[in-house]
C-alpha cells in the first residue's frame, strides 16, 4: 500500500508516493535520484548515509521514508555544487582530509550541523560531534584539520 | 653505538641534491577527485544502479561445513517477479574461480565449506521478491564438525575439507614454505640467550566502507559481459571468470568506478560478487545487479589469515642475534584466494617466512609456514599481507631481548639491522641505492619520542610505557608476471591521456600518475588525464595491491611518456633544425636548450606531428629485475626495493579496568620519494589507523565455523576519539629504480603499530602480551593473573 | 500482507490504534532499534504507528519537583534540557549513547521497550528509581522500571501499551548522581559494564545510594547487597569495604567482568561524592 508524503529536500518541495517501509536512503537514492548520500551497513553503524534532518544529523539507513513527512531534509547535494563549493567541501578538498571518499558526504554534512551550532568547535566538540561518522581510511587528523579550517573561513 | 643525525643529514642531502627542479612531483597537489567526492557527485559503482535492472540474491550456506543432500528450488521459480533460480547445475561454464587457484565455487554442488558458499542465486524483479525467493527455497543438508583452529585441522585424523583439492599438500594443509640459512643448530646450541615465544594474531575484517557489489550487463554485440564492480585486479577478475562464464576473456570487460576502499580484500570479494551477477546476467539476459548486505560482507568475503606464530630467538650477550627458528601455522579458511600456493606464487604464506627475521642481518635462520584449510571465510589479502603477524612476533622478540641483556631497545636494534650490503633471512643483499633509509627512521623516531628522556611512570592506578618497533617491507609482488604496461596518447592539441588498469580506491594513485606523466612529459599537470581501472581501455598493469602501483605502474608510465616525448623532440630536432639531444619539453613548449627564443607550443608542434605519420600513442612498460624465492630454503631477491620505518608509542594504561590510552605515537617511513606527500601522509595516518585497531579492539569470532560478530555493531572500528594524534614523519632515500626514487607506501604503516604497542604495555607492566588485540578484557585478566602469581 | 503507516497526532488516536492492531502493531518512536527489525524481517507489522508527532509525548516538565519526560522525548532533546541538567548521572548516561545522530533520533522510552541488558538509559533509570506510566485506552498504570524488565529484550507491557512518560522522583539537596560505562572503543559502542549512583550525603557520611549495574545480568540491576553496607557509614570507608564484594545480584556470563565491576562501582561513587563534596549546588 503507498502513502503520500511532502517534504522539503535541499529547499525543495518534494510530493512523492513511497511504501510504508521504504528506508529513506533508499527514497533519496533511487526514488529521487541523489546518489550523493551512500548506504554502508542497513544498521545505522558506519554513518555514510548521514543527512540532515531540520539541521540535525540522522542516519537515513534506519529512518523510514514515511517519518520525515513534513520535514526539511538536506543533502550533500544541498550544500554546494560544482558552480558553489560550500566552504566546508573546499577545505575537505584542501586539507587532504579525502581519500575513498565513501564517509566524506557524511563527515560534511555532520561538520555543517555542528559548525551551525557552534562556530568555533574546540577539539574536543569537533570529535564528540563526529564519533559517528567513521572513517576506515584515514586517521581522522585531516578530517580534524578540514573542520577546523571550515571554521576559519566561515567566520 | 648510536645514530648521529647531523651525519645522516648530510648524506641526505646530497642523495637529493638533483631533485631540486622538479615542477609537479614531490608537490602538496590537491587529489584529482576530491572535490567531486566532496560534492557527493563522484559515481561509485552502486550509483549506477538503474530501474530495469534484475536484483540478485543468494542464498548463502546455512551450515560451515555440510554435504548438501537435496536442493529444491522449486517453490521460488513460481514466485511472480522471479526471473530465474539457478543451482550449480545451471552454471553455464567451469564452476570454480580464485585468483591464484580456481578452486572456490560459484555455487557449492556437493558441500558446503564455509558460510560464505552460495547455494543457490535468484534474480527478480525487486529486492523484495528476491528475498522472498531464497525463503522459499529448500534445502537438506548433512553437517559436518566444522574447523576452526589450523593446528587442529593440520592434524592426521582431523575431518577433511577438501576431498581433491588440486593443489593441497596433504591432508588440510594447503602448502608449505621453508627457509634455512646457515646453520640454525649450532647458532642456538652457542647462544647465550634464547627468547622463545608463542605468538597469535586474530582474524580481522577489512570493512571497507563501500559493500561489494556488481552490475553484470549482458553484451548484445559479442554475447559477452560487462562487469561495473569495485575491483583491484580487474585484468585477473577478467582472466578468473572468463571460464566460469564460458567466454573468452577477450568478451569480458571489467570497468571499476571510484572505489570506496579495498585494502586488498576487494582483489577476492569482486571474483565473489561478479561471478554471481554475471551468471545471472547470462542466464536471464538483462543486465542484473548484485550487492552484498554488511552482514554478508563479514560472513563471506575474505579476512586477513589469523596466526599462531613460534618464534625462537637466539643471540649473544653483546646483543647480535645470531639465528631464529620460527613456525607459523595460517589460518586458510575454506579457499587459496593468496594464501599461497607452490612456488611462485606463496602470497602471503611465504611473507610470514620472508619477514620472520624482520630489518635484520641474522645470519643462521631457519622459518617454517603451513597454510591450512579450516571452515572460516577464505583468508586473502588485507594491507601488509602477513607481514604485521611476522612482526608482531619478531619485534616482540627483540624487546625482550633487549630487557633481558638490560639494553636500550633501540640501541639492540641499531646492532642488528640491516646495513648496506648485509643480507636478510632471505639472502637479498641490501643496497643503499635502492634506498635504505632504516638508520635515519629510528634516529628521527627516537628524537622525537624523547626516548632519552626519563619516562613518569605512575599516577595513581595509570601505569605509562613506552614501546619501540622497525621494519623493512617490500615493494612489489614476487611474482614471474611483476611488472606493468599502460597506454600513454598525446591528444593532437598536445593534452595528455594515460591509460592505466589500477583502481583508485582512496590511495590518490589518480593524482599521483597524473604528476609522473606531467613532470616526465614537461606538461602542465592540468593538461593531463588518467584513465583508470578499464579492461578494454588498458592493458594489464597488474593488481592494485602490495604497495607496488606508484613505483611499478609509475614506471611504467614514465616509460610510455618518454616514447611519446622522444618521438616529438625527434620530429622537432628536424622542424627546429637542431639535434634531438639539444631538444627539450618543459612548461608545455618545444625548444632548443639555452634559445628560449626558439620555444613552440607543444600544441602545435603534436599536430604538426600528427600530421606527418608520427605515431603518437606509446604502451608504457616496466618489469623490475625479475624476482626470485624458492620455497624450498626461502631465498632470493623477491622485491626490488624495500619501504623501511621505526615506530614509537607512548601509552598510558589503566591497571584497573584494563583500558589503554595511546599518548604518543610517532611513525618514520622511508618511501624513497614522495610523489606526492600529502598522499604518503594519508597513508601513512590510515595504515597506523588500521593497525590501532588490529592491535586493540578489533577480532573476528568464530565459533565451529559460524561468525558471531557480522556487524558493525559488533565489530568496533576505530572512531575519530580513539586514534591519537600522529606525529608522522616522511624520509626519502631514494630508489635508483623507482619513480623519481618512490618506493611504496600502502601497507607499511599498518605494519609495526601493534609490536609497538606491545612492547610499550611490556615496559609499563612488564606483562608479555602475545595475543592481539590488546582489549581492556585480554589487560585486566592479564594483569590480574600477574598480581596473582607475584602476590 | 500490507503494512499501513500511521503517524497519530494524539495520544487518544495512538491508543485507538493499538487497540485495534495489539501485538500486529509497532511502534516506532526514534527508530533506532525497531526499524532494523522491520529492515531485516524480523518483525512484520500489520501497522507502524510513528508516535513522534504526539505533541504531549514531547514534554519535558517538572511535575511536583519530579522530572517528567514524555514518551517521544529524544536523548538530544534530554541533553539539552535545563530541567535535566541536575541529574549529573542521566546527562552523562544519554550523552554517550551511540553517536550524535543516534542520539537525534533515539529515545529513553524507546530503550526501555526495547530492554537490551546493556542499556545505559535504563541503568540510569533504575538508580533514579524512576517511574514508568503506562497508557492503554483503558487508563493508565505506573510501575517503578525495575519491574517493567522480564529477560532480555523482554518486558511486562502490553500489547495494546505504550509509555506515555517517565517520572524521575526529584533530587534532595544532597543527592548527587553519576554513570560510568566500560566500553572496547571510545565512542559508539555497548556497554561491557555500566553502572549508575544515586547518592544521599550528610557530610561525610552516606544518608543512602542507589546502585544500578547494567550489561552485567538480563537487565538492569541493583546492587542492593552493595547499597546496604554503604548506608550509614563515612562513604570513604563504605567504598573500600564494598570494593572487596563482588554484587550477588550481578550474574555476569562473562568472567572478566568480575574484575572490573567493583572498580567502575568505586568511581561511580566517588564521581557522584566529588560533586557533593565541592559544595554540591546543582547546576540549573
């Protein structure tokens, strides 16, 4: 059986019929089509599939379609593009903190959440607010430097 | 004897003296790719997923070990949306694949021998119904005891794995590797001291964060495939599954996207992924796509071979290890994949044997491997390739010899390691001129350890220690096929295009390429592009592992530009009027050297050449002098150069709770030199990473063949609070073969971490920790038992 | 067999429902542990009721000087409370689960339903000796939490039940709280021994303390082997002789826990006496 919801996607209304247990990673991915956000584990573990719900980091693996009707959902595709590199993207790039790339979107989108609500992120903030976002490549010293250098340049 | 850093700065300096006017190489450029992984807009293969595809499902192997008396799939084929149900019987070509040995199934016919095996595959119109699908499907099974320790499956009597396997040595032992030099015997029945121990590492899980998976598209033109999948070797995945599908491998392509890591476990899990899809593929003739769950991941794709290591050690009171006597037993799990075969091609069985005497000249050793079959996920490739369990145990070894003759650990190190000219175990005689950087990694990790400085030792229940490791670690596979080829085009307006089968999976081997081909062709780095990972766009250039692609792809990238710019400053030597030899590129202009006046853009001099029957594309080749190691006695030159590095922890440990704390922690590699060095640091962060969790939190449980932690939720890999502060450092004594000097950087980080550690824990507690990881668990009951005994 | 989605507005309609679905039914609150299981097919519901949008679910209030936390009330949410900020020990609980995402969307109620034996909110709970009411169409009844667990992932609600708030008994002057968790990993990860404190002081002397140990038995447990040799003495002397008593009421499967218990008990106590012995004034 299909329900309607209407929700707000990188500030776009989107009315879309989904099934009652439709993960919405999978909504965004192959419903929508942002391919951006990626799926990791189904158990909201690994926290590539992070995005922002009304501000806030969530994992979208483990949250059904149907329960952000409503609401405003951001992706990594919402925060810059090509023509508009969102601040916090260009420092990723330039601190080296980007290697498979496969945590990135989810490590930027949670940095975002965070530099929102605080602006210049002790050390400590920084790696409380990404102990969910895990990264099997790196060493998390450039990621640290990336957030820190966002908040330089956002400021 | 000690290390004097000002002397081994100057001798530095001088080896780079000529490298000073480099343009691209040895530059912080930004990685290629970044900002389109930044952006969310780079394309891994499971982006690619469309609407029409047919999801693939199987139906995994319920016991580890059974005879499969019936299969009834019946029920699943009525299902509506079933498109097909195949069991071994509807497998078009040879049912068996591994890159090595195809001796793993694609469907299992008679048994089962790990969890992992497929016994049947559905393709259906959604996920949903496929899942349905393999419910309904039916089978019998008769179990069988499943193994799960080597040591007891070597045994005579233990039940057998495999009935025929075509390669086995006897019985589940797979294969043997030995090495003896000198005379072992007599070096310990003169030694002063003897340490011996018995050492074991776990199994551990690669978790790459990007789950397996393949879109396998049918061909309309060739009858064909196209296999979409993140790869390392796609040339082998071609080569290994051809059979299996019943083509010539010149119908197979393989393409491999951006990958979200590897680690070396994608070489075998793609073979796991591909072979499915692409039978399904064949069979329904629509293209379907194939992804494997994350508990599927843990479950059936390969680990890294558990160890259980004895090593003997014997040396004089002054300190000189005069031999070693080492076996090691290897947990194989169900299928070769690298465990090693017969010579050559010993993978990682014969690195346990290869680096059991570590960086060191010992002259008597003898080293024994036995890889053997249990009920386990096949053990395969996973970064450092069976040389962190040998070092575990080496350097284990010498810190204990360094207390026992109260000698400073560095200091015992500095005796013993490898100089140029001194042999190894292994009979390759070191030289500096393909970089021996050892002496100034420990001086540097030394320095900045603060190794002299006294250590504060208590506060409270917190106990400190501080531990000390080094290594040398090969570049390369010591294989008769090592080596490389690559397509190297000028463009006729004078850009550049490579064209490279390697995958970048995160190492930055995109961006790193791209600076050896500009700075070899004179371009700008801009004006560059590297094709990767594409059968049908590359010739083979070898698999993406064993840290051997800047160098050994790298050369042979270099080789095709040179082709390519020989060809045009010949052409231009008669345009200009002068001598080839007085002929150079640089900053993407032709010119006479010292007559910049007589500079052309190399734009139009290309399609002035383009015009006049140049040929401009090049096949870049390099092989490095061909390796060599006898499984026999263990000797040979199986690399061509070697990575060296020293590794230093400070760790604090709780005696309470058994919690430890990494308080500092310094890492020197010696990688010859950095193509590019923010891509060497990102290496060097991740490898350490990687092995703070082999070394504390990470172990995969297995139980008669069953895994109990398939999850993320049960497997804990390290979190941005749980790796310290790195204090890295890159040392460069270059390679007279590699790339501008480079040797490789991929997996030697992960190698000294967890001795360190140990050793580290050993000087706080003066507990010998001989089983990683290192879990507040395994440290209380440690500690514990030693207040026991000493109370 | 269709599964339908409900997202009730009252706690009236959310009722409605489950009486009409009884144990067809499931709720989904934060999400965090049920909907795995709807992932995985271990639970195939006739009807998902999304309880988030209960406007009275979402309360965080001060009834009587007791702390009320309505039943959709997220971990975050609790975080960020003034009202929570008193209880150091139930901060400090909720501020490690999972990860920050998890926490945005997971919630206390949520935890108690789903009962794992190693769930720090819960643990805290039982030394808050907090009450859990529970509302039906047919009314509403409270138990204390102790009671609602039966096993492991098991507990005495019914079907047609669903947690309406959680009353936390307000704070004393002297009592001060805390919770401490053992873990492999840093961040992320399940308890391998938890334990909460409650502690009532005057002066130097322990008035009374609560004790809950968590991943160490089927479900939460109190100490009370352990309580009671504290109560009445110096609490610097009630600490070094229940360091040498290892709880009864704790069945640990695995041994090496007995090893650590006592320790993490030890620190719990002195976190929660630190806090009373540098004046003790609560923080909001």
């Amino acid at each position: 059986m299909a329900k309607n919801i209407s929700f707000y996607l990188n500030g776009e209304k989107i009315e879309i019929q989904v099934d009652e247990k439709d993960l919405l990673v999978d909504v965004i991915r192959n419903r929508i089509g942002l391919k951006g956000t990626k799926k990791g584990c189904t158990n909201g573990d690994c926290g590539v599939c992070t995005v922002l719900l009304d501000g806030e980091p969530i994992r979208s693996c483990i949250t059904l379609a149907c329960m952000i009707d409503g609401k405003e959902i951001m992706t990594i595709e919402g925060l810059g593009n090509a023509e508009n590199v969102h601040p916090i993207q260009q420092a990723f790039v330039e601190e080296g903190a980007i290697q498979c790339g496969f945590c990135t979107p989810g490590m930027i989108l949670t940095t975002k959440a965070l530099l929102d609500k605080k602006a210049k992120p002790t050390t400590g903030e920084i790696k409380r607010a990404l102990s969910g976002n895990f990264c099997r490549c790196a060493g998390y010293s450039k990621i640290l430097k990336a957030v820190k250098t966002a908040s330089r340049n956002l400021a | 004897m000690g290390v004097i850093l000002e002397d081994l700065e100057q001798e530095v300096k001088a080896i780079h003296a000529d490298q000073n006017d480099l343009n691209v190489v040895g530059k912080r450029i930004k990685r290629i790719e970044a900002l389109a992984k930044a952006l969310g807009t780079a394309r891994y293969a499971a982006d690619l997923k469309r609407d029409d595809m047919l999801i693939g499902k199987a139906l995994f192997a319920k016991h580890p070990h059974a005879l499969i008396k019936k299969i009834d799939t019946s029920r699943a084929e009525e299902l509506e949306g079933v498109i097909a149900v195949m069991t071994a019987k509807d497998l078009p070509g040879r049912n068996g694949y591994g890159i090595l040995i195809p001796d793993k199934p694609v469907i299992a016919e008679k048994k089962v021998k790990y969890q992992g095996d497929p016994v049947a595959l559905v393709a259906a119109v959604n996920e949903e119904i496929a899942k349905k699908a393999l419910d309904l499907i039916e089978v019998e099974y008769a179990v069988l005891p499943a193994l799960d320790d080597p040591r007891e499956a070597m045994k005579d009597d233990a039940v057998l794995i495999h009935e025929n396997h075509p390669a086995a040595d006897k019985g589940n032992i797979l294969t043997e590797v030995s090495l003896t030099r000198g005379d072992v015997d007599k070096a310990f029945a003169e030694a002063d001291i003897i340490i011996e121990n018995l050492y074991e590492t776990p199994m551990v899980d690669h978790s790459y964060l990007e789950p397996d998976v393949c879109i396998a598209e049918p061909d309309p033109i060739t009858g064909g495939l196209l296999l979409i999948a993140p790869a390392q070797f796609v040339h082998a995945t071609k080569r290994s599954l051809a059979p299996v599908f019943n083509l010539p491998p010149n119908k197979v392509r393989v393409l491999s996207p951006v990958v979200g890591a590897g680690y070396g476990g994608k070489e075998d899990s793609c073979l796991d992924v591909c072979s499915i899809a692409g039978v399904l593929a064949l069979r329904t003739k629509k293209t379907v796509y194939f992804e494997l769950t994350r508990e599927e991941i843990f479950r059936n794709t390969g680990k890294r071979h558990a160890t259980y290591i004895k090593h003997r050690l014997a040396a004089t009171r002054e300190g000189k290890v005069t031999a070693i006597d080492v076996e090691t037993i290897l947990d194989k799990g169900a299928y070769v994949s690298m465990g090693g075969l017969r010579e050559p091609t010993h993978a990682v069985t014969q690195r346990t044997v290869m680096y059991a005497g570590g960086a060191y000249a010992i002259p008597n050793a003898r080293a024994k491997s036995y890889s053997v079959f249990t009920n386990h996920p096949y053990s395969c490739a996973m970064r450092g390739f069976g040389a962190p369990q040998a070092y575990f145990a080496v350097e284990s070894q010498m810190d204990e010899l360094a207390r026992k003759l109260e000698m400073d650990p560095i200091e015992l190190r500095l005796k013993n390691i490898v100089r140029d000219g001194d042999r190894t175990i292994f009979g390759q005689v070191m030289k500096k001129s393909r970089g021996l950087g050892l002496e100034e990694c420990i001086a540097k990790v030394k320095e900045r350890m603060e190794w002299e400085k006294p250590l504060e030792r208590t506060a409270g229940s917190r106990k400190r220690g501080r531990g000390f490791s080094t290594f040398l670690y090969g570049t390369g596979v010591p294989l008769p096929f090592e080596g490389a080829s690559c397509y190297a085009t000028f463009q006729t307006d004078g850009t550049v295009s490579i064209a490279v089968s390697s995958t970048e999976m995160g190492q930055g081997l995109l961006t790193a390429f791209t600076q050896i081909a500009a700075e070899t062709l004179g371009v700008d780095f801009d004006n560059v592009v590297v094709n990767i990972s594409d059968t049908d766009a590359s010739p083979d250039a070898g698999p993406t592992v064993a840290s051997r692609s800047t160098t050994v792809v790298g050369n042979a990238i270099i080789n095709g530009c040179t082709q390519l710019k020989n060809r045009i400053m010949d052409f231009a030597s008669r345009e200009l009027k002068a001598d080839s030899r007085d002929i150079d590129i640089k900053e993407g202009k032709v010119f006479i050297v010292g007559k910049p006046e007589t500079a052309v853009p190399l734009g139009s001099m290309v399609a002035k050449a383009f015009v006049n029957q140049v040929p401009l594309s090049a096949t870049g080749v390099w092989y490095p002098p061909r390796p060599t190691f006898s499984g026999e006695d263990g000797q040979g030159d199986p690399m061509h150069a070697y990575a060296f590095g020293a590794q230093g922890v400070e760790i604090e440990v709780d005696t309470e709770t058994g919690e430890i704390d990494i308080v500092k922690f310094v890492l020197a590699c010696d990688v010859g030199k950095a193509i590019n060095p923010v891509n060497v640091e990102q290496q060097m962060e991740g490898g350490a990473a990687m092995g703070i969790g082999w070394s504390l939190m990470e172990e995969i449980d297995m139980s008669n063949g069953v895994m109990k932690n398939d999850s993320f939720k049960n497997y804990p890999i390290p979190s941005i609070k749980d790796v310290p502060e790195m204090d890295l450092i890159i040392v460069e004594h270059p390679n007279e073969l590699g790339p501008f000097g480079a040797k490789g950087i991929g997996e030697p980080p992960t190698v000294p971490t967890a001795p360190a550690i140990r050793n580290a824990l050993y000087d706080a507690l003066g507990i010998k920790f001989n089983k990683i990881p290192f879990t507040p668990q395994r440290v209380i009951e440690e500690i514990k038992k030693y207040e026991n005994k000493n109370s | 067999m269709k599964t339908e989605f409900f997202k009730p507005a009252t706690l009236s309609e959310a009722l409605a429902l489950l009486d009409k679905y009884q144990e067809k039914a499931v709720i989904v609150n934060g999400g965090t542990d049920i909907v795995i299981k709807i992932t995985q097919r271990e639970v195939n519901p006739e009807a998902i009721i999304y309880i988030q949008g209960i406007a009275e679910l979402k309360e965080i209030k001060e009834v009587n000087g007791d702390l009320v936390l309505g039943g959709a009330v997220t971990y975050t949410e609790v975080e960020n409370s003034s009202l929570c900020k008193k209880y150091d020990g139930l901060i400090q609980a909720v501020s490690e689960i999972g990860s920050p995402p998890i926490r945005n969307m997971a919630t206390p109620a949520g935890n108690i339903a789903n009962a794992a034996p190693a769930a720090d909110c819960n643990v805290m709970l039982l030394a808050l000796k907090a009450e859990v009411v529970l509302a039906s169409s047919g009314g509403e009844r409270s138990a204390n939490i102790q009671d609602i667990f039966a096993g492991p992932f098991k507990t005495v609600i019914k079907p047609n039940e669903l947690i309406k708030e959680i009353r936390i008994p307000q704070l004393t002057a002297n009592t001060h709280t805390s919770f401490i968790k053992m873990t492999r990993r840093k961040a992320q990860d399940i308890a391998r021994v938890s334990v909460g404190v409650s502690l009532t002081t005057e002066g130097s002397v322990c008035r009374d303390i609560k004790i809950a140990l968590g991943a160490i038995n089927k479900f939460p447990v109190r100490a009370y082997t352990l309580e009671e040799a504290m109560i009445g003495k110096e609490v610097e002397r009630g600490v070094a002789e229940i360091k040498e008593i290892f709880p009864p009421e704790a069945t640990p499967r695995k041994s090496y826990k007995r090893l650590v218990t006592n320790v993490i008990i030890e620190r719990a106590i002195r976190k929660a006496y630190r806090k009373a012995a540098a004046g003790g004034e609560h923080v909001g």
